[in-house]
C-alpha cells in the first residue's frame, strides 16, 4: 500500500535590514528606502506604515514594487511631516514581518 501524504513546507518572508542612511536628511533632500524580501515563498505583498498607519497614495511618497521580491518607498523632498518609523510589512502564506527604519529631517 503506498500513502500519498503530500507534505508542503511554507518558508516566511525575511527582510533585509534598510534604513535612510547614517545622517540626519535636510529638508528638500530627495530619498528612497527598498524592503527586499530575502527568503520567503511566494507570492509575497507588500504594506508600508508611517508610525504605525497605513501610507496610503499621497503625492508626496512614491511606493512601487520593483520586483517580485522588492517594495521601493521614494520622496521627491523630505520635510518635517516625513519625519518618523517607516515600516515595510511584507507578507505571505505563511506570515506577516516587518522591520522599521527611522527618517530624521533637520530643518
């Protein structure tokens, strides 16, 4: 008798480390940050937060996923507003991580 049992495995997505760069920006600096999804299965989607809520379309912040493995949040110009926890929040079957960077603006 043979037993078909399928066994899947689902691998959790991890993220590599990011953050905005070791100095504090100036205001009217342009910057861009990218979430790379190092393992994990697929399909993969993706989430960014501000302090702990949800960026939703705004003309001042850019969000494009670039690749399959990939989310890239863009600011033409960084003021004051900007300034906070970006967290990018990717998840699939089998999880949801994040990891946050800090973005400081001087005036």
């Amino acid at each position: 008798m043979i037993n078909n049992n399928l066994y899947t495995s689902t691998v959790p997505p991890k993220i590599a480390p990011f953050n905005f760069g070791e100095e504090t920006l100036s205001e009217g600096q342009a910057t861009s940050i990218s979430c790379l999804v190092s393992m994990g299965d697929l399909p993969i989607s993706f989430s960014w937060l501000l302090n702990g809520r949800r960026i939703e379309d705004a003309s001042d912040i850019l969000i494009s996923q670039t690749g399959r493995r990939i989310s890239q949040l863009s600011i033409d110009a960084v003021y004051h507003n900007h300034i906070g926890n970006y967290s990018c929040l990717a998840s699939n079957n089998a999880s949801t991580v994040s990891y946050t960077a800090l973005l400081m603006v001087n005036g």
